[in-house]
C-alpha cells in the first residue's frame, strides 16, 4: 500500500488500497473537506508522485451532487476530465463544501512525460468502495476505487 506524507493538518494523509484490476484511492483528515483534498492527491498518486508536480496554475472546480459520496465520486471525475482536456496533473488541492456544494481549486501544470514518468491513466472515479464518513478515530475518511 503506498502511502503520501502528512499536508496541512498534522494528521491528513492519502493512500492506496488494492481491488482488482483497479486501485483504491482514500482520503484520511480532521476535516470533511481535507479528506476530499487528501482523496485527490490519492488519485494523483495513481499517475505520478505528487511531489514531481509544480503547482504553476491553478484550475477551479465545481461539483453539485445529491449527497457526499457522489460529491466525492463527482470531485474526482471532475480532476480527472480538467486532467484529460486541459493536458496537466496536479498537486495541490483547496476544496470548500456548503451543503452538497464543492468549489474546489487544483494547482498543477501541463504534463511532462520525461519527468512525471506517469504509470497509469485513470478512467475515472466508480462508486465502489465508496465511503465518506468519519473512522473509528474521529478522523474524516473519503474513498472510492478508480478504473485504470
């Protein structure tokens, strides 16, 4: 299982967990919205290590969803399109939530393929092993397994 270091909040982490043919990518931090920021580094690091990334630009998103897993599945979907159109990977990620609401913001830059070394393309976000929810530590928890 890979595992990314510790951002902003001392306790905030991204990880992979195997399934299939597929990986899972989750979130864990002390808050919903760092959960889903920690989520997309974990998808990030499907592709790349996310500290090979510059943040040189910065790409707002918007997502609207019926409840907070499929805000998540729609979060991640949504990097993985500005990803796809606009050619770049990303490496930081800000993201506020009111209600069922997300205005989040990515910082990347276009892809390097000499110096990204990307392993895979993700397809997308699925709703397997969708979880959004807080652990048994109180900590927040985001998760869901994206197609390769």
């Amino acid at each position: 299982m890979q595992v990314g270091k510790p951002t902003k909040e001392s306790t905030a982490r991204w990880e992979h967990f195997p399934h299939g043919a597929d990986i899972g990518v989750r979130g864990i931090a002390a808050t919903k919205e760092g959960a889903y920021e920690q989520a997309a580094l974990a998808l990030m690091g499907v592709i790349t290590d996310p500290s090979r990334v510059v943040g040189r630009r910065v790409v707002v998103v918007e997502c609207e969803a019926e409840n907070r897993e499929t805000l998540l599945v729609d979060w991640l979907n949504a990097l993985v399109y500005e990803m796809a159109v606009r050619g770049m990977i990303f490496r930081r990620f800000e993201v506020r939530i009111q209600g069922n609401r997300l205005r989040g913001r990515a910082w990347g830059e276009d892809v390097d393929v000499a110096r990204h070394e990307p392993a895979v393309e993700v397809k997308g976000a699925t709703y397997t092993s969708l979880f959004v929810g807080r652990n048994a530590a109180g900590e927040w928890v985001a998760q869901c397994v994206v197609d390769v």
